[in-house]
C-alpha cells in the first residue's frame, strides 16, 4: 500500500517525500496499536490497499509447478517486477496486428503502429525521471546504452582522463567502465577512481563523495554513479553530486537501473548530463524489456553539439 493520494508512478506530482511517508506509516501504527515493523501493520495496509495496486499485478506461487501452489510473498522486485495483469493483453494485441497485417503495422491500420512505437511511452518515462519529452529516448538495453553515451560523453585527454565511481558499482558498470578507459588507451588502475565507504561503515558519506570529487576533479573527465546503490539499497545526492561535479568541470551521468520507479528524480532541474536505466526491476516492464535514456537538452543545441553514432534516424 502507498500513501493517500500517490495515484500514479508516473506524475512527478504524485510521489510523496521520505518524512510524509514515515509519518502516514507512523499514524497508520499507532491507529492499528503496533509498530511500524510489524506484520500486523504490512496486513492492514494490504488489507486496506489505499490505492487499489495489488490487483494490478500477478503475484508468483511458492511453486510454479504445483496446481494450488499458494502466492508467495514476492521481495525481488529490484531484480525483476511483478508482471501487470494487462501484459498478456497488450502483447496478443500486437500479435494479432503482425498477424493479420504484416509489415502494414510499421504504419497503417488502428492501434500503435511500430515505426513509433516508443512516441507511446516516451512522455511517461520523461515524468518517471524527470526530464522533458525531448530529452528522452527508449531503446536497446542497459548496458548497451551506456556504451552509447560513453561515446559523447567520456572524451578523455591527457589532462582529463579519469572516471570517478564507487567502488562496490554494479559488476557489468565496472566492466563498462574499465574497457571503456582500455578503448581509449589508458590504464585502468590510475583512470579508474573508486570511491569507497570508511572502515567498518557499509555506506558512502555525502561528504566523503563530493570530498573525492573536489580533489580529483581537475584530471577527471567523468562522474558516473549509480543513483541507488544496488546491494545496501543506498540513495545517493544526485542532485549535489551533479552540482559539485560541473564546478570541477566534470560530465556526470547516473545508472539509475535501481533508481528509476523506485525514488523521486528530477534529472533535468538537477542538470544531469545523461542518465540511464533499465525497465525490468521497479518499472514491471519484464524480462528483456527496453531500456530508456536521458541527454539533457543544452547538449542537443545542434546537430554537431555531441560526438555520436548515427544509425536509422540519423
């Protein structure tokens, strides 16, 4: 269950700060006479389903091959979202268009037609993170992507070379990051810089984050951070992390794969330089879904403004 009014996870409007929510779940204890973390609080608040979600959604069994397999109570939504009750809906429909109309459905007949098939989604996802229609684009997969923005974004020079990261980023991040520095003929271990949390604490200091930034930024010629930390759930300051990183002179970009649907972005007002995300986790896109990306709009002044690959649509 949500607060009162959260109607829809796609209207920035709509998302509620972390002081409302742990205030709303503070009444809803004590009106139910117990604490917070207790079961009796996550029963009512099911029970009472403020904003009629759980029957949007198919609910995994304890096990799939059994007939009367009971649900089972599903925490894995930061590796892959519950399926919508509607998906098999939507993908019949485009199975029948293909099917009774061939390559027609690129443009021709009722419904979405496939030439443009992400103009359907491309205003929702912008409200999802934040950012205006036209800084937002959904293609290809995570990891591809972020290649794709390496392309205009990580153009490293003698004087500026280096990637800030967290040390404990994603693997494939990591990977990305390492042969992306190889490609352009540096070595990782002095363009590389990891960020790491102090002995004995499992979480990054704000302070520690933009204390890195502030001294290697001269020779840096990226920031690029995750927006949520996939393994201890951690929320970073995209907003300060974007800001104290333009001072230094540095491009800065998010993987927002455990962010996005998840937590309030605002990538455009924070002035991120591109971000990008999967839709699979909290967004219930499914498994091989397209992913999304965001390029602030001062970068897309003119053609030539960035360096890129061009492929169909120029």
């Amino acid at each position: 269950a949500m607060p009162p009014g959260a109607t829809s996870a796609v209207q920035a409007s709509t998302w509620r700060e972390q002081s409302e929510v742990e205030c709303w779940l503070t009444k809803s204890a004590a009106e139910a006479s117990c604490d917070v973390v207790d079961a009796a609080l996550a029963v009512k608040l099911d029970g009472e389903d403020t904003v009629g979600r759980r029957n949007q959604f198919h609910y995994p069994v304890i096990d799939p091959d059994v007939a009367d397999s009971p649900p089972c109570v599903y925490l894995c939504g930061n590796s892959l979202g519950l399926q919508p009750v509607n998906v098999s809906k939507y993908v019949n429909q485009e199975l029948q268009r293909w099917s009774r109309g061939g390559v027609r459905g690129h443009f021709e007949g009722a419904g979405r037609h496939w030439a443009k098939i992400d103009d359907h989604v491309q205003g929702p996802m912008a409200r999802v993170v934040g950012g205006l229609d036209s800084e937002i684009a959904v293609m290809n997969g995570l990891t591809t992507n972020i290649h794709l923005m390496f392309v205009p974004f990580y153009r490293p020079t003698p004087d500026r070379f280096k990637i800030i990261m967290e040390a404990k980023a994603f693997p494939s991040d990591r990977y990305i990051v390492e042969s992306q520095v190889k490609f352009h003929g540096y070595d990782p271990a002095e363009a590389i810089v990891l960020i790491s949390p102090r002995s004995g604490e499992n979480t990054l200091r704000d302070e520690d984050i933009l204390d890195v930034i502030a001294k290697e930024g001269a020779r840096t010629a990226l920031v690029f951070m995750p927006g949520v930390q996939y393994y201890t759930g951690q929320l970073f300051d995209m907003k300060s992390i974007t800001a104290a990183s333009h001072k230094q002179g540095c491009v800065v970009g998010f993987d927002l794969a455990h962010a996005v649907g998840n937590a309030l972005l605002e990538l455009h007002d924070w002035d991120v330089d591109f971000a990008c995300w999967c839709t699979y986790k909290y967004l219930n896109a499914g498994p091989g879904a397209i992913a999304g990306v965001f390029v602030h709009e001062r970068h897309g002044a003119s053609d030539d403004a960035l360096q890129r690959f061009a492929g169909w649509w120029g």
